[in-house]
C-alpha cells in the first residue's frame, strides 16, 4: 500500500519540520514549503492526499494558496492551520472545500485523527 502524501506549508521553518517528523514517524510521505507560492507550484506538479497550510504567511496567504491549488484541480484536502483568530474566514472557506481548522500550536492526537480520514 503507497504511503499517503502529505504537504505541510509554513513560513516558519520550525514549524513545518516538527510536523513534517511527526508525520514521518507516523508513516506519511511528507514534502514541505515555505510559502503559499510555493505550494501552489508544488500542488502543479504531484499529487498529494493532504495539506496543511499556515494562513498567515508573506506574499500569497494560506487562502490565497488553497484557492489556486483547488483552481488546478487539485482534489487534496487542505487543513488551515493558525495561531491568529480566522473565525471571519473558517464558514467561507469551509464552504469551499477546507476539511478544518487548527488552532496553533497544533494537537497531534487532534491532527493525526484528520489526516487519517484523509
């Protein structure tokens, strides 16, 4: 059985390693970015099952991302991760496709749990 594949989006380097190893340790396929660009040309190029996407990062936002991820086609399910409140965006977004969102710092229990419905 083919390994899920997870992409984990976070300007803050730390961040996205401590998940990224949870996630290796759990038995994922993990690639990382560090930027809503970047993901979005990531997401061009390979599939992945799940993403998790910071909502504050520099250039293009979290949702900004998700957006032209999900504009490609992309069918991954994406995971909003922030430490700042979103509540004004979580109806929207879910409306569009957001599996959740996660409140910073993260529940690994909590986040596993998701990730294994993906």
């Amino acid at each position: 059985m083919a390994k899920r594949r997870i992409l984990v989006v976070d300007d803050e380097r730390n961040m996205r390693t401590t998940l990224a190893d949870i996630l290796v340790d759990e038995g994922f396929e993990v690639s990382t970015a560090e930027s809503g660009e970047k993901a979005v040309k990531i997401c061009k190029h390979q599939p992945f099952d799940a993403v998790l996407m910071d909502v504050r990062m520099p250039g293009i936002d979290g949702i900004e991302a998700f957006r032209r991820i999900r504009r490609q086609g992309h069918e991954a399910r994406v995971i909003m991760m922030s430490a700042y409140s979103v509540e004004h965006l979580m109806e929207e977004t879910l409306e569009e496709g957001v599996v959740a969102f996660l409140r910073k710092p993260l529940d690994a229990a909590q986040l596993l749990e998701l990730l294994g419905k993906a």
